[in-house]
C-alpha cells in the first residue's frame, strides 16, 4: 500500500517546484528532483520510486550497501547518488554502487576515484563540492582552490565533472541561503569561460528542504531534499 503523506507530499514539492521555474522562466524539465533518503526504510523508499521519484541519494556507503543491490535496483530509478562525505577507504565501494558522486571535496579524492574507475574501466561521474561559507563544519573546497581542482579533474580520464554542489550555512529565512547560490552559479559559469567544458554540461546541485525554491530561482539543476518528501525523521 502505497504511503499517502509521501504521495501528498510529492504533490506539493512538484507544485513548488514548478511555480518557481515559471517565476524564473525555466522549463520543468531544467530540475531534477532528488530523494535523500538517510535513515529512510527500503519500503517507503520503494513507494515514493513508485510515485515517479526517480533520483535517490544517500549520505553513507554502507547505508546504501544495506537497502540496495546495484544488480536488481528498483524499476523506474534512473539514478543512485552519493550525496554525503565519502573517505578514501570507501571509494571503491563507491564507485561501483552509485551513478554519481556529489561530495568530492579535494583533488586527493577525485584522484583516488580517478584510479579506482580506470581500474574498473568506467567513467564516474562526480560533482565538486564547494565550501562557500568557510565553515569548519563543512566539507568541500575553498574557493582559492577552485580553479586549480577543476584543471586537476579535467585532466583525468576516468572521471567526468558533471556538476558543482554547496551546502549554505542552515538559516530559518530560505533568503539568506541565495547569495551562495548565485555564487555557485557564477562558478559554474566561469568554468564554461575558462575550461573547454560547456555550461550546459555542468550542473548545480543546489537547495535542500528549507531552501530549494530560492535554489530553483538561481539556477539549481538539481535539488535534495529530505524531509519535505519523507517528513521529520523519527
């Protein structure tokens, strides 16, 4: 039996979704929905797969490992997504249980999966995670890093820059969250300048629960969100 808050819920986030790309002048298909199931059952993950979400993330290796094989994944999913810090002793884990890796946060990283996937002749596709508040809680690049990482992944023939991700610092006001958006835009922007890669290639995974409709305004391609689709964690 299908869940119906999920159901209800993932009603409500579509209509959200698409009022701000009308607001922005963007077309529905320009954002992706993504679930991010920390701590959520297989069967609720199951019943929202089956309401047409078709995105997932998860935060940890093994959490992922323990609710999905990458052999038999559910019918529909078009990708599995690894949203959460990933240490260098799990990256062959990985590489071979997810689509994309959002959470590279150094060049050592992206170098060791890097390997990993030319080991195992495949392309994996990641995202740069930036740190744009300078929080030590954070993970991710500083900014005076970026340009160097991005050469130093272009560079590599086993990983395949897709996108750029931000976690702002968490605020009560959604407003507070857009001038890190609009950073991570221009971002993005300045590696269709500088580098051979086009814009259109790189994605911004941007926006979360409280923040995803001022995300959607500035650009975001793709936003995570958690507890709007699954409701407060037990």
């Amino acid at each position: 039996m299908v869940d119906i808050d999920i159901e209800t819920r993932l009603y409500q986030i579509r209509e959200k979704i698409k009022y701000s790309l009308d607001k922005s002048g963007r077309s529905e298909s320009s954002v992706v929905l993504l679930g991010a199931c920390k701590q959520v059952s297989y069967q609720r993950i199951l019943d929202a797969v089956n309401l047409g979400l078709d995105h997932l993330g998860e935060n940890r290796v093994q959490e992922a490992e323990s609710k999905f094989d990458v052999t038999d994944l559910p019918h529909g999913l078009k990708s599995l997504q690894l949203i959460g810090p990933l240490q260098s002793n799990k990256v062959r884990r990985a590489v071979q249980m997810f689509d994309v890796i959002q959470s590279v946060d150094s060049a050592k990283l992206a170098d060791r999966i890097d390997v990993v996937a030319g080991e195992m002749k495949k392309i994996t596709k990641i995202y740069l995670e930036i740190n744009l508040s300078g929080e030590d809680t954070k993970t991710g690049i500083n900014l005076r890093e970026f340009d160097e990482v991005v050469e130093f992944i272009i560079a590599k023939p086993n990983i395949e820059l897709t996108g750029l991700m931000t976690v702002p610092p968490h605020s009560v006001d959604p407003e507070n969250s857009r001038s890190y958006f609009q950073q991570l835009r221009s971002l993005r922007d300045s590696i269709g300048k500088n580098t051979s890669i086009q814009v259109e290639q790189v994605g911004l995974s941007m926006g979360m629960t409280n923040d995803f409709e001022v995300a959607i305004e500035e650009g975001a391609t793709l936003v995570r969100l958690g507890s709007a689709i699954w409701g407060p964690r037990e």
